[in-house]
C-alpha cells in the first residue's frame, strides 16, 4: 500500500507513481525489485495445460479423435450444451475408456462401448452415440492428466464396512477436496471440501447445502498419505467397489478454496494467482445448484454455466455472470449460486499463472 497525503486545502495535488514502467531517476536500493508480473517468482508449474485443458468440439456422428488437449488425459467429462437432459459423461483411466459415470445422476458405472472408446497421446477419442458425438451438435470437454505434482490423483477402492477405515493415496500433500463415487450402487457423488468442517460433506448431484448426518469421511480430515472413511454404504460399503478424485492447490495451477459473497452485482475478488480455465461452486448455506464454468465457452460478460443437478434440464444458461481474470474471478451478479451473503465452495483450474497471463 502506497500512503500519500497533502495537508493543505488550498493544494490541488497530483500524483505520479513509477512502478517501472518507466525508467528511475534514481538505482533501485539492493534486494528491491520494480512492481510487475516479470517480477513475480516462478509458478510451481509454468504450463498448466500439460496437466488440464478444456475446449469445445462439434460433434460428427462418426468415431473420431479429439486432438489438442495436449497430453494424454486420466478423467475427461463431455457434456453436450445445447439439448435437453444430456448428462455429464464422466470417464477415467482407472475404470477404463469403456465405463461412464455421471456428474448429476446416481447411476452405477456402466459399460458403453461406443460413447467414448480411447484415451489418446493428444486427447481421446468418442464413439458413435449422440450423447458424446450427435452431428453438428456442440460439446465442451474438461479433461484432466493424474499427476501429482499438478495436484490431481485418482484413488479407486472396496469397502469393508469400517469406520475409520484409511485409503492411500499419491498426492504427498494433503487433499483439500475429494469427491466419492460408489461404483456398483446407486449412491450420491459425496464431496469433502477444506473449508468445510470435517465431518460435513455436500453432493455434486445434489442442491442440498452441507450436512453431516451421515459418516462418509469418519469426520476425520485427510493426511498427506491417506483419507479416513466412515461405514456409509456412499463410500465405504462391505464389498463395494468406489471411485474418489482428489485436489490439492498447486501454485500456477490449482486452487481449491472458499469465499464469502456480498450480494452484489460488484462481487468478492477471488485471488486465485492464475487466469482460470474452469471454475466449481456451491453454495454451502443454501440449497442451491453447482455452478460449472470454463474459458472455452467464455471468460466476461454472460459467459455461459452448467448447473450440475439438471436445472434448466441441463442446458447451459448466461444469467449468471463472473469475470476471469488474468489472476482471479470475481462475480459480476448477485444470484445465490455464486454471490449471496454465503459461503461458497470452488475449485478453479489454471488456463497459465499469473506471471505468464495477459490481462484479463
């Protein structure tokens, strides 16, 4: 913060302040550096979209390769924008290509063979079924790469009933969001989040605001190596076989955190330190729906959301405005799926860090 003060009230002052964009008159005292993105330190990763990209394609009815990702993808979800009641097609290298989960349904992991049938070097490829692939329909992918030093990994599991039962997984940092998935029930996509307590959860396919009635994380909180699971059949079912995908920030890539809205159409900056290329949010105090946002479909004004738990049947709307910026988000809206006086939830996905963005 720069304080400046004239104490004369006959004084009309005008002031001018270098951060660097020009030359100093004077050397910049040792240890001092000018005030600019140059200036900032390295981003643990320089290239967030080695590790998740997103982008929209039209589909062709015919089998075909998805390309420019640029990776080879571990979680890829499809969702088609434009048509009524199409799911979030959610597919992993853990369960194989052949096997779809859903974001907004309850349904077990079923074989579909010509939805989407290989994760590729650049991309992947969908089949023949319209719900990944219908002629001249448009689609919008988020696909992202297991890697732990991206702050992503993938855990599948059975059950044993146990509470207090304790998983491994590859992060080597704490998790700050997971979400389960039972694979051979119908069960509820249950969802841990940091800034919630620890035996409070919300569910990707749900409005419903937190609860914790039921023991799904043991109301424990993840470690560095492991997550605690309570004796809900959601994630540790006698037998049952689960599915859990798990964040953790990463500078320059992945921010997983919270804020509290104000209700205003000049909403709370969301200090994120990169330019976002998808953004997640609940609101936790209401029963309201997710919202999904990404830069592929639009970054300011109207630029268009899904909501996860089948409003407007699934078709993207633009009522609810945010701004990605070169370094954060901020709602430009006062709805209360993302700026009520509430807390909300997010995870927020890197298009480059900020040191690298142009302006936003």
């Amino acid at each position: 913060y720069v304080a400046l003060c004239d104490t004369s009230a006959s004084h009309d002052p005008k002031y001018t302040i270098n951060f660097g964009q020009r030359a100093f008159s004077h050397t910049i005292p040792t240890g001092y550096k000018k005030l600019c993105s140059a200036n900032l330190p390295d981003p643990t990763i320089k290239d967030p979209t080695k590790y998740f990209n997103t982008a929209k394609y039209t589909g062709t009815g015919s089998s075909h390769a998805i390309t420019g990702v640029g990776f080879q993808p571990d979680n890829v979800i499809v969702k088609m924008r434009d048509t009524a009641n199409q799911d979030f097609q959610n597919f992993d290298s853990a369960r194989g290509a052949n096997k779809v989960l859903r974001w907004n349904t309850l349904e077990t992991s079923d074989p579909q063979t010509t939805r989407f049938t290989s994760f590729d070097s650049d991309g992947f490829t969908v089949g023949t079924e319209n719900i990944t692939n219908q002629s001249s329909k448009p689609f919008v992918y988020w696909a992202w790469k297991e890697s732990a030093s991206a702050g992503f990994d993938i855990v599948t599991y059975s059950g044993d009933g146990n509470s207090g039962r304790s998983v491994s997984h590859s992060l080597g940092v704490i998790p700050e969001m997971m979400i389960t998935k039972r694979l051979t029930n119908s069960d509820p996509w249950v969802v841990y989040h940091k800034a919630m307590d620890a035996d409070e959860y919300v569910m990707i396919n749900s409005v419903d605001d937190d609860d914790n009635t039921k023991s799904y994380y043991s109301g424990t909180r993840p470690t560095s190596s492991v997550f605690t699971l309570g004796d809900n059949n959601g994630t540790n079912g006698s037998g049952q076989d689960y599915i859990t995908y798990l964040w953790a920030s990463v500078e320059g890539m992945c921010k997983v955190s919270s804020y509290n809205g104000n209700n205003d159409s000049d909403g709370p900056f969301l200090y994120t330190g990169f330019k976002p290329s998808f953004f997640l949010v609940k609101n936790t105090n209401d029963n309201e729906t997710w919202g999904v946002y990404d830069d592929a479909r639009g970054v300011n004004q109207e630029n268009p959301y899904f909501s996860t738990t089948g409003y407007n049947n699934g078709v993207e709307l633009t009522d609810r405005d945010i701004d990605l910026y070169s370094n954060g988000i901020k709602p430009r809206n006062s709805h209360n799926m993302v700026n009520q006086t509430d807390t909300y939830i997010y995870l927020a996905m890197a298009r480059s860090p900020f040191k690298y963005s142009n302006a936003g």
